[in-house]
C-alpha cells in the first residue's frame, strides 16, 4: 500500500478535461456539404492536450493526451458531443449559448465521463460559464469551471473534492468551415490544449 500511495496522488492530482470555446456552436456558420439552414450540424475535431502537476514535494508530471470528438450542433445554439482518446479516455459534453449581444456571448457547458485503463478506473464530470468576444477572425473567451472526480486503483477508492478554476483560449476563424483554438487551464490543473474543428 505505500508503494502505492504516490501513484494514486499522482493519478488523482493529473486528470484534466479540454473545454474549448463555449461559444463553439455559433463559431462556424458554414459548412463543407451541409446548408446552414439544416437545423442539424455535424463536425468533427482532434484535440491534443498537455497537462503538468506540481506537487508539494516539488516534483512534477505530466501528461499528454490525443482525443477526437463528434459533434452535433443544433440551431448553431446548442452542442451535443462525444470524446474518445487515448488510455481509454470518453466522455460527452454539451454546450449552450444562453445570450448573444451583437459579438458578445454568454454560455455554460457541461461534460462528464471516465477512464478505463488495466488498473484504473476514473469517473468525472466538470460544469461551467464563459464570455466569448468576437473579434473579427479572433474569439477569446474567460471563463470558470467546477470539477469533481471518483477513482478506483486497484481495490482503493478516491473521491475529489469540488474544484474550481479558471480558464481561457482563443479561436480563430473565418466563421467558414474550419477553426482552430487554443485554451489554457488552470488551478485545477495547468493544462494547455490546442484543437481544430471542421464542419461538414
């Protein structure tokens, strides 16, 4: 069990979730083949993700993580998405824009899931709120999110307490087809993702 224990602090303190722009579903107005008057959507985005944790012992680790996503956006107000990736990773997540003054934005997200590698066993899910400016090809977006997570390594069980954090990134776009966004996270985690997204 002392073998142990360091482990499990480091797999517990590590875990972090890409966001991406809350405001994603009104981002790309266009696609590749579908009109945008079909009131149904379909994109696609690959997501890679790093994440370092600093202990109180002064040392560090860090993760890397590839994920894919399927999205579905409805009435470019509402994103409904499904995550894969590497270690087992999945999880869904939806989006909701709930103001929209001229370039401004307001929306929340929510998304939850799990991990399930040969001696771990992770569930989560993590909510919250963020303002997007439009700003010509560029829209950042400030915002906090709130996360928990249970684990299960080999026969221990662990729960996170709520965390709350902040986080930020910026996409860019030509509001046409294709986007790309980078988004930093932080007193949860430090974590730094970059993503592209295509609508069909």
């Amino acid at each position: 069990m002392k073998k142990l224990l360091p482990f499990l602090a480091i797999s517990v303190s590590s875990f972090g979730m890409p966001i991406g722009n809350p405001a994603s579903p009104t981002i790309l107005e266009q696609g590749f083949f579908i009109p945008d008057t079909v009131w149904c959507q379909p994109r696609v985005s690959y997501l890679f993700d790093h994440t370092q944790v600093k202990f109180q012992n002064h040392t560090h680790r860090t993760s890397n993580a590839q994920l894919g996503a399927l999205t579905w956006s409805i009435r470019e107000r509402f994103d409904l998405s499904c995550v894969l990736g590497g270690n087992f990773i999945w999880y869904g997540e939806g989006k909701l824009i709930l103001l929209e003054i001229k370039d401004a934005i307001f929306a929340i997200f929510g998304e939850a899931g799990g991990e399930d590698s040969s001696d771990v066993k992770m569930r989560f899910w993590e909510a919250g709120a963020a303002f997007t400016q439009r700003l010509g090809y560029f829209s950042p977006y400030l915002g906090i999110a709130a996360q928990q997570s249970r684990w299960k390594i080999e026969h221990v069980r662990l729960e996170q307490k709520h965390s709350l954090g902040p986080f930020l990134g910026c996409t860019l776009s030509n509001s046409k087809k294709i986007s790309a966004n980078v988004e930093w996270r932080g007193v949860i985690e430090n974590s730094f993702t970059v993503s592209s997204e295509v609508r069909f």
